[in-house]
C-alpha cells in the first residue's frame, strides 16, 4: 500500500506541480486527478468500493497510523506551503488540509447516494467551490482549465 502512495505522488509531483500553471488551474488538476487515480488504480478502487481501506486502518498500529497520517500532512505542505507564503492559497494548517484532501477522496465511497448518473457534475462542482474558496489573491480570476 506504501508503494501505490508513492506512486500516486510521485506522478502528482511529475504530473501536475513541474509543469508551469498558475495555482488555481495546478489544484484543478490536482483535485481532478485525485477523482481519476480511483477509477484507474484497481487497488485504490477495490480498497474503497469494499470498504477495506476502513478495516486496514483500524488494524494498523496507532504509531503506524499516525506516520501515515504525518506523511499525508507533510506531503501536502509540501505541494501548497509555497503559495501559502505568498498569499495565494488559503491559511489553514497542514493537518487540515491533508484531512480535507482525504475526505475528497472518501467521496467515492457515496457515489451511489450521490447518484452515479450525475456524480461527474457533482464532482466538478465540488472542485470549482473548491478551487474558489482555497485560492486567493491575484489568482482568483483565472478561467476553468
């Protein structure tokens, strides 16, 4: 499960934050992207349409737990700490930001109760209020990508 996870940042490192873009098109992307990798990695998909995911973490060591959670907090500093600085995306400390990029990625599991006929809409919705409230500053006004 470690190995998928550094995949996954790997190519979201590769991706989505080498190439040139302006933050609101790059978390775009990025949002996007964390909405496709379920639908495209069968292990990710397995682990949440079974609800396995939820039995592995329960089984896991409180100080493994707490490493992967850790990781999570760090990895996403390191994606947005830089606008942080500058002003350009919104204030909030690592471990909410990465518990609220964790609970977009548990969308998936009520994509049912959602409706599966509009969830992509919903989807997108959901990434526009969020590129809208987490952007600030001079970036705000960028078009959709």
């Amino acid at each position: 499960m470690e190995d998928l996870e550094d995949e996954i940042r790997g190519e979201i490192i590769r991706d989505i934050f080498s190439k040139p873009g302006q933050p609101k098109e790059i978390l775009r992307k990025l949002l996007q992207y964390q909405f496709k990798v379920i639908e495209e990695k069968p292990l990710i998909k397995l682990l949440l349409d079974e609800g396995e995911i939820e039995i592995i973490m329960r089984r896991l060591p409180e100080e493994k737990r707490e490493k992967l959670i850790k990781s999570d907090d760090d990895f996403i500093s390191s994606l947005v700490g830089k606008w942080q600085q500058e002003g350009v995306f919104r204030r909030e400390s690592p471990e909410v930001l990465s518990g609220f990029f964790r609970a977009l990625f548990f969308l998936n599991l009520h994509k049912e109760g959602i409706g599966e006929e509009v969830y992509p809409e919903v989807i997108e919705l959901f990434i526009d209020m969020v590129c809208e409230s987490m952007i600030q500053g001079k970036d705000k006004n960028n078009d959709r990508s």
